[in-house]
C-alpha cells in the first residue's frame, strides 16, 4: 500500500478557504477523543462544531454504517424509495414537535435552509425574508444573505440574493438575560420592521436560531420566542426555527426552542443529526410541506443516503437508550458551574451562558471584548491537547461543544487543561507589561 508523506507541507494541494484549527493531520477517533498523525491526543471539545453529537464512532453509528453498507449505499429519491429513508422519517416524527411530520432531506444546513424558505416562499406566495442579527444560517447563497453573525461570511460576495431584512436580537448578559425592557425592545423593532421595510403581506417568514451558534451562544429568551410566534399568528409570517447546531439534545433538551413552548412553522435540522455522515432535514405539517409539488425541489443526493439514515437511525437510538438530554443536562450544568468558579477571580469582565453542552464563555476587558486574549487562550489550549472553537462578533467568546455523551473524567481533564492555560497566558501578558 502506498503510504503518503507527511513531512512536508500537508496542505499543499487543500485549498486555503478552510481556517484549520489542528494542523496536523488525524487518522482516527473515539469518544472526545482525536489522534494525530504523529501519535498525539487531543481531547474534542469542538465535535466538529457540533456534528459528532455521540463522539467519534460510537460503535452503534459504525455498526449501522457498515451493516447498510453492505446493503444499499445509494438510492436517488426520484428514481426508487430507500427503505432506511421510510424507518428513519418515521422515526423523526416521533421526537419532533407538533405540528412537525414530514421531512426533506438533504446533506448540509445551509442546504436545508435554502430549502425552508424556498417552501415558505412557495407556500405563503410572498417574496421577503426577515433573520436576525447575529444569526449564522450557512455560506451558500440565500443562507449567506440571511447570515449577519460576521462580516467575513459576507464580505466579497455582495450583492447577496434580495428580500432579506434584519431584525434586532434581545443581546443581555449575566443577570440581565430574562430582561423584559430587551425582550420588549426587540420586539418593537419587528413590529417596526413591518411597518416600515417588509409589510406582513410581502413577508414569507422568519428565521431564527434558539441558540445564536456563531454569533456568540447567546439564548434566545423564552419570552422573545413567544412573541415572535404571536406576531407570525396574526400575520399569517411562517416561524422557521433553526435547531442545525442546538438540536438533537446539545441543548438539554432534544430542541432548544422546547422552553419557550412554542411551535414552529418550519423546523431545519443538521450537524448532530447523523453523528458525522452529511446530513440534513427540513420538517414541516404535512398540510404546508404539499405546497412543494413534485419536482419544484430537490437534489440529486437528497434523501437518498442509505448510509446516512442509518447513522441517524443509530443516532436517535443512542440519545434514547444512553439517556443523553439528561446528560446534556447533568453535565452541561457542572461544566457551566466549574466555569464560572474558574473564572470567579479573573480580571476579564466574564459571562458563562448557554443551555446543556452548548455553553459559551464571554471575555470582556475594560475597552470590550479581548479577541487576543481568547486567540491566545483557544492555542494554548491547543497546545495542551484539548480543542475548542471560538465564536462571537468580537471573536471573544470560547464555546464549548463537547459531544453529548461527554463523560465527566474528560470533562474535568478539559477544565484542568482550560485553567492551566488562563494561568499561562496570564502570566505571559504580565511578563510582557513588566519589560515593556
């Protein structure tokens, strides 16, 4: 077998659009766990921003995968039905909420974006679109239009599809996250919207994630949800819920709106949908998903994955069998307290937010958010085998996504590494300041 070397440069023939994270190549996985080519560790508290829900090769998703590899790797949608497509749809009616029934598939999130509103275009037979800021919904086209979390996603692509407008997000930190006067501002500012920009007449729908994902982790107040689905009820606007990186019990619950009570319209979903094989799904009743007629939408890999199902299959039944949202819950909730116990005496301005294993970590210094004091806290991390992302307008919030099933002795090995590496970078920047 021809073996490849690794000794030069790596990504000589990869193109330089991806921001990589760990640059040396990985061969293999388990659990929070990833190994280097070079025979090092890292514990994964990324997931692959939120896609290996159940770790790496859960040995249900592999068994699975290999067992319908042997079957059926390939059926296209519109040529023959998938028997896994059938079971798995089933599947997902049961752990979706009302009135969510039927499905389309797809491969990524900015796929089944694209998708949701092409349906609620059709559907209400109006052309406007309004998102929210800080949201991220995807790099293709209509999902990058949508998209307001940073400028990088955007910038060089202009003009964007049109029919896309803007709305406020309830922004409150620390004790002030209910806070009514943020919730009933933003809404003002809807309100305002669709007297002034997008009439309710020409606005298909809104879109929001219950967990802003790339624009910081910051929560939804419940109460903003409720509000929302009360102006789409006497407007006739579809409320299009995005669960891509929240959903499937990352937050504590299988869907992060569940809180808030409300219903959504139209319900997109991804990332942690299949454990790691591309996979997304739309859902929607199946009054307003017979809006779509047949061959007004599709794609040519849509649903048609047997190897996918199949590893989402696998994935609801690990969520159920291993108790995973009551997991999310424990050890989202003692992650987020040793957190805040960490950082209790630290000189930064913190904030320790988000539901289940979906938790961001917010550093402010005295001007406003210090991007180079978490860059330099995410390498050190790096440094000492442990992964994680960061995220936020201001670059200043460390967000971690541990898997789901995250075991509490990897969890304590992470906040070891994490304050170890605060000490470290602290102590570096006092080193500096004296010589200086």
């Amino acid at each position: 077998m021809h073996r490849f070397d690794f000794s030069g440069d790596t990504t000589a023939a990869i193109s330089s659009a991806w921001g990589r994270l760990l640059k040396t190549p990985v061969v293999r996985g388990n659990g929070s766990w990833v190994h280097d080519i070079e025979g090092r560790s890292y514990l994964d508290f990324t997931s692959g921003i939120g896609v290996t829900a159940t770790g790496h090769c859960h040995p249900a998703v592999v068994q699975a995968v290999q067992q319908q590899a042997s079957e059926l790797l390939f059926g296209q949608m519109n040529c023959m039905l998938p028997d896994k497509t059938v079971e798995y749809s089933r599947a997902l009616r049961d752990v979706t909420p009302e009135p969510i029934e039927t499905f389309f598939f797809s491969n990524s999130g900015s796929e089944a974006i694209e998708g949701a509103v092409k349906l609620a275009k059709v559907a209400t037979g109006r052309p406007n679109v309004i998102a929210f800021q800080g949201g991220f919904h995807g790099r293709t086209a209509m999902a990058m239009a949508l998209t307001s979390s940073k400028g990088i996603y955007r910038e060089g692509y202009q003009p964007l599809p049109s029919g896309v407008f803007f709305s406020s997000f309830p922004h409150a930190l620390g004790d002030q996250r209910e806070s009514e006067v943020a919730i009933e501002n933003s809404l003002a500012d809807l309100e305002r919207l669709l007297k002034t920009q997008s009439m309710p007449s020409e606005t298909a729908a809104m879109l929001i994630e219950p967990v802003l994902g790339e624009g910081g982790y910051l929560p939804v107040p419940p109460g903003f949800l409720r509000g929302l689905r009360e102006i789409c009820d006497r407007t006739g606007i579809l409320l299009i819920v995005d669960e891509i990186q929240s959903g499937f019990a990352r937050s504590g619950s299988m869907w992060a709106h569940e809180p808030s009570g409300i219903q959504p319209d139209i319900l997109v979903m991804a990332k942690g949908i299949a454990s790691g094989l591309p996979m997304s799904a739309i859902g929607a009743s199946k009054d307003l998903m017979s809006r779509w007629r047949p061959g007004s939408h599709g794609g040519t890999y849509g649903g048609g994955s047997p190897l996918a199902m199949a590893a989402a299959l696998a994935t609801l039944n690990v969520i159920h069998d291993e108790n995973l949202i009551e997991n999310a819950n424990r050890e989202g909730a003692y992650l987020s307290a040793c957190l805040r116990d960490a950082l209790s005496c630290s000189p930064h301005q913190t904030d320790v937010r988000g539901p289940g294993l979906m938790i961001g970590v917010e550093f402010n210094n005295e001007t406003g958010p210090d991007q180079g004091f978490v860059s330099a806290l995410q390498h050190e991390c790096l440094d000492r085998g442990l992964m994680l992302l960061t995220c936020g307008i201001g670059s200043n919030v460390i967000r971690w996504i541990p898997p789901v099933n995250v075991v509490r002795k990897d969890i304590d090995t992470a906040l070891d590494i994490f304050e170890c590496s605060i000490n470290s970078v602290m102590e570096r920047k006092d080193s500096a300041m004296l010589s200086a």
